[in-house]
C-alpha cells in the first residue's frame, strides 16, 4: 500500500535505532530477576569441588564390594557439611549420605538399599562397579568456566546458577527508562469522572505494564491536552528525566487535532518512519528527539496495545542488549474459522484458543476486530497473524499467533 512500510522492516528500523545498550550497574544477585546481564558469568569455582556421593549409602573400594556377602567394617561417616577426613583403606567403609565427600580410597558408592548393616560392619547384598554413584568434582561446572553469556535475561534457573558460581553481585543493564505520554482532550485519568464527551485513559496503563514487564522503568508524563505548549512541557519533563525512550499515545495522525507529530517537529523530531501496514496501528510514528528515541503509537487502546508488543517491547529488550529483541515470538496452530482474503495490511486479529494434548492449538477469531474493543482483547488468547495479500484461508488450515497468555520474554 502507498505511503505504509512493511512489519518487518519497520521493527527492523525501530531496533537499528536503539545504537547501544544502556550503561550498566552491578546489583544484588537477590535484586538481579529479570535483568539482563551485561557481561559474561565465569565461575569462580568448581562444583562439585570434590568427588560426592549421589547416594545415601556407604563409601566402599569397589574391589572390596565386588561380591555377594562381603563384609566391610564401618570406621567413620561422611555428612553433606561434615566430611570423613581420613582414607578408606582394604575391607573399609564409611558411611555416607547424598552430597558429601567421597573419602579417599573410595571409588564407588554401596547404597544402603542394596547393604544390609550390621552393628559396626556392612554386608554386600548386591555387588557395586567401580564409580557407581559418585559425582566427580567439577560434573558441574569448572572454574574459568563461562557459564552465563552476555544479554540473557535472569531467572531463577540463572540466578541459581550465578550463586553457585559464587557471585553475590551480577552486572546488569540499567533499566530503561520509557517515558509514556498520554494525549487527547478526550482523556481523564482513571477515578475521575469524565464529562459527557471524554473518555477514561487506559493505553498508558497497558503500555506501562508491557513496559515494565519487559524491564524498563516507568516515567509517567500524565495526559496532555491538544495544545502545543502541553506537549512541550512534556517533551521538556521526558528530557529532564533523561528517558531512552518516549511513547507517546493519540494525536500522531494528521487530523486537526492529531498534534504530537508536529509538536515533536518543532522540538527538532528527526522523523524515522510514520505510517506501517498493519492492522490494528497504522498511524505508527518513529523516531529521534535528539538522544532520545520516540515511538507514537495510535490512540484506539487495541492499536496501541498490539503497536507496543510488536514494537515497544522489543525496542526495551535491544536498549539492554539482548541480541533476541526482535526475535519471532510467534508459534504455529490450526485455524479454528474460515478467512476472507486479506487485503495490504498485516493484520493481528484477536482469537481465542482451544488446546488438546498432542495437538497444535487452535485459533478462533473473534468476530469483533475493531480497535476500539477492549471487551474483544481482554477475552483473546491471542493474535493471528495475517500477512498481506494473504489468500482466503479454512478452517483447519495452519497459521501462525502470538500468544497473550505469556511472558513476553
């Protein structure tokens, strides 16, 4: 379509603008969930750091434990914490619970479901191999080791392997700071009580939350009003507050009372892009208020929700530095209705979704698309993904969603 770029090459436009990630800082490794490392995580020891039984039963020479009926006498006890210092000579064992030093002279582990103890002795009931249950030191990981790369997102899996490590600090990207700008005569900010012709103000709220989920710290700029000295004095607090990135909401079409493109002109707006062929969001602005990177998205709630998961979010995610920003979050299903054909837009309908074991989910639009319907997106499951020019599909046919049940990460 005339005048409108594709998707792809406007994400494309949005993360090539992000020129580097945001400084980094160390943290408390109980403060790291769901930062973004900004180095390498080396281990700075070796785990196990000794041999260790995977076992509760008895440290044994196998030699010795190689029959039927072998009887062993039993000269100490190795505890997680509370190792057996001394060495396993002929005929010996030592008993031994899960996680703690194999002591030496030991080269198997006789557990205790197949000993059969008796006073300070131990009888084989069945015969061990040798280096039966035992972990060797650094099975793990070494020291040296790289264990975490640079722009993963720390969970719990993550951060317990950072502490085993032994990290108590981690170097993380900064949290980006998004500032969110609400525009329109029409708006009121939610508990206050609209005029006949206003509106309560939703998009910043929802914008906010995929923001912060995604790792960036909120700057709410409030609502400003149709007038060019409101949205200067909010472009001036955006500044003042040092945002990386400015979202703003309405007033980025053409129409008499659509200001924010022209009051960002007059700010000095390099203009990236404004217009992309998708549906919901056409009117979708981007751009650079000198180091400041400004992303319009259009003022129905639904355009701007869908505009801030395809564009918003992972623009955040390249501000940390991670290299997946613009990866595909989309996974396949099955078309649960027929399709007209689609027209030049890419178009994300909102669906709802059947799921049974074994089988792709299945996508069921709603019959309600228009852009304005929260009712529609809070109940949807999903987005189906249409691309332009896409043929007339049936139900039953695959087809591609992202899914709205999920972390974004």
């Amino acid at each position: 379509m005339s005048g409108l770029i594709p998707v792809a090459e406007a994400l494309a436009r949005v993360l090539a603008s992000v020129t580097a990630p945001v400084d980094a800082e160390n943290v408390p490794l109980a403060q790291a969930a769901g930062r973004v490392l900004a180095a390498d995580i080396v281990a700075t020891r070796t785990q196990p750091p000794f041999p260790a039984s995977a076992m509760d039963g008895y440290a044994v020479r196998s030699a010795d434990a190689a029959v039927a009926g072998a009887s062993l006498r039993v000269i100490g006890t190795s505890a997680a914490g509370h190792g057996f210092s001394g060495r396993i000579g002929p005929g010996e064992a030592v008993r031994i619970f899960t996680g703690a030093p194999v002591p030496e002279g030991a080269d198997a582990i006789l557990i205790q479901e197949d000993a059969q103890a008796e006073g300070d002795t131990v009888r084989v009931v069945e015969p061990v191999e040798p280096k039966r249950f035992i972990r060797r030191a650094g099975l793990d990981f070494t020291a040296g080791e790289t264990l975490l790369q640079a722009g993963l997102t720390l969970d719990a899996r993550r951060l317990a392997l950072a502490a085993a490590a032994g990290h108590p600090h981690l170097p993380v990207r900064r949290r980006p700071r998004v500032a969110i700008l609400a525009t329109g005569d029409e708006l009121v900010e939610p508990g206050a009580a609209p005029a006949w012709d206003q509106i309560v103000a939703s998009n910043s709220l929802a914008l906010g939350a995929l923001a912060a989920e995604a790792g960036a710290e909120i700057i709410d700029l409030g609502i400003a009003t149709d007038d060019h000295a409101a949205l200067a004095d909010a472009f001036r607090r955006a500044r003042e507050a040092r945002a990386d990135l400015l979202v703003t909401l309405g007033g980025a079409s053409v129409g008499d009372h659509d200001l924010v493109q022209a009051a960002l002109a007059r700010e000095g707006l390099e203009l990236g892009f404004w217009r992309v062929a998708l549906r919901p969001g056409k009117p979708l602005m981007h751009g650079r208020l000198g180091d400041m990177l400004v992303i319009g998205l259009p003022g129905n709630p639904v355009s701007s929700i869908v505009c801030g998961l395809l564009f918003v979010v992972p623009a955040i995610r390249a501000f940390q530095g991670d290299p997946q920003a613009g990866a595909d979050r989309s996974e396949p299903a099955t078309l649960g209705r027929d399709l007209d054909a689609n027209d030049g837009r890419a178009d994300y309908m909102r669906a709802r979704l059947t799921v049974e074991p074994g089988r792709l989910p299945v996508a069921i639009t709603e019959q309600r698309q228009d852009s304005s319907m929260l009712a529609v997106l809070g109940q949807a499951e999903a987005l189906l993904i249409r691309a332009p020019h896409e043929p007339a599909a049936r139900a039953g046919d695959p087809c591609r969603i992202i899914r709205l049940d999920r972390r974004l990460l």
